[in-house]
C-alpha cells in the first residue's frame, strides 16, 4: 500500500533538515527557525497527522504513531532525500527520537527540544491514555477555541506570557487554524500514552544528539537528563530564561545552539534523483 506523505514546505539549499513540530502546531509555527536555518540548509517543515494541511475527509477517528512515522518517511523520499538532520520539539521531538530508532539511516543527527521517550511506567502510561482520551472528547464536544484555551491555560506554557500580549494572541490565532476532530484523532493515536516507549532501544542510537530544555521547564530537564544518561555521548543543554517552548521564548539562543550543533554534526548523504524545487530569531 502507498504511504501518503505529509503535507510540508520546505526553503533554502544544502543538507536537509526535517522541523517538526508540537502538539497544536503547524510546519509554519516553526517559521523563525526555518527562516534562520535556511541559510545553510534545505529544511523542510511538515505540518503533522491531524494538523494544519496534513488533514484529509477520510482520515479517521485515531491517527497513529507507528503511521506517523511511515508518513515521515514518506516525506523524506518525497523531498528527495536520503538522510535529513532532524528537530523536533515536544510531540515532534518524541517523533524524531522514534524515526531514529526505527530508521537509522536516515538520520544524520537528532535535535530534540522538550523530549521525552514515552511512559516507561505500565500503569502511568495507561492514566495518560485515559486523561488524553477525556480530553479528545472534550475536544470533540466544546469545540477547537474552548480546547484551544484550556490548553494554553496549562502551567506548561505559562512562561509564554512574559513575551506579551501580541505573541500569546499570536500562538492563540496559529492554534485556532486547526481542526478539532483532526486534533481529537492526533491525541488518541499519537499522545504520550498511546506511544510506544522506546527506553529499552535508547543505547544503540549512534548518530550526534542534542536534548535541549528550558531552564524553567524542570519536568522536561529532568527528562532530558534522564535521556542524556541513556544515550551515547549525548549532550543536554538548558537555555536560561525559557520555559517548554525553547525555540519560542528564547530564539536567538536557540537558533545559535542549533546552528553550532548542526555544523557539528556534517552533512548527510541525499538521494542523487533528488527532486527540483538573515538569518532570524520559534
């Protein structure tokens, strides 16, 4: 059976970069760091199962991880290349780590902002499931703004608001481009509970890793200490002065982290067929 690939963007020449992006979000949510890597790289920003254009009338109730993934590959080979440099953030990051595992090849490097490798606990990981179910349905029932409000009301994302007013009404409108049934089926099929945890794989990841974390957000620099200690010569940066949303609240710092990381990290292989087509502070 044909995979469809995802509906993506792409700017700029060079190695490739594949962006990936959060719960909620879209390929254009991560245009700061797009723009600003472009000037070295090809990267290519998919919009997510359940997201912005990634969005058909006969996808279903649940949208998968595993099919995610083949999605991705997909998009990968319909962009013309072999191997991508890969960054993802939050949901995007748990995708990235997950398509290093089960495709190695094609990853040159993983950039992982506000990661973590699933629920490693049976009983925790089924809670999850069930509170992302409640809030599927919620989803469903309220409507895309009451969901859209209740989820930027999290603790998570309160360091947003020292950014002002103009930037949360911002991320509020980008949110609001989404489609509530779509996000429903994202959550149900590709939330933390419904993913497969991948601790136990986690030692035989053998390309350059950098798990990034805002200073503020201590749940998520707990798991990416925790990441780092599983992985091979992996590296763990806290940027000061940021909570979840790393590459949003702090860009500059972010976006210098990442290109000193990336120039690190070399340039991969692309398929030889591959097909035609000022640097900022996300």
């Amino acid at each position: 059976m044909t995979v469809r690939p995802l509906h993506f963007e792409r700017r700029g020449e060079g190695p490739a970069v594949m962006l990936l992006h959060g719960f909620t979000g879209s390929g254009p949510s991560m245009s700061e760091v797009s723009h600003a890597l472009a000037r070295d790289f090809e990267v290519i920003t998919p919009d997510l199962p359940g997201h912005g254009r990634s969005i058909a009338a006969d996808d279903g109730p649940v949208h998968s991880f595993d099919d995610c993934l083949d999605r991705l590959a997909a998009t990968l080979e319909q962009a013309g290349h072999a191997r991508a440099h890969w960054i993802g953030y939050s949901m995007g990051a748990r995708l990235a780590l997950a398509f290093a595992l089960r495709l190695p090849e094609r990853v040159a490097s993983l950039l992982l902002v506000g990661a973590r490798a699933g629920i490693e606990g049976a009983s925790e990981r089924a809670a999850r499931r069930r509170a992302d179910e409640a809030l599927a349905g919620r989803i469903e029932t309220d409507g895309i703004e009451a969901f859209v409000d209740e989820w930027l009301a999290q603790p998570l994302f309160a360091s947003q608001q020292r950014l002002g007013g103009e930037f949360v009404a911002a991320q509020r409108r980008q949110r609001l481009d989404n489609d509530a049934r779509s996000l429903a089926a994202s959550l149900r099929g590709m939330g933390p509970g419904a993913q497969p945890p991948v601790f136990d794989a986690l030692p035989r990841l053998d390309v350059p890793v950098l798990l990034v974390a805002g200073a503020l957000d201590r749940t998520f620099v707990a798991h990416a200490m925790d990441l780092g200690r599983r992985i091979p010569d992996a590296e763990v940066r806290e940027i000061a002065e940021a909570g979840h949303a790393v590459h949003l609240e702090q860009q500059a710092a972010f976006i210098g982290v990442a290109r000193e990381f990336l120039g690190r990290a070399g340039r991969p292989a692309q398929y030889t067929e591959s097909i035609p087509v000022e640097e900022t502070a996300s």
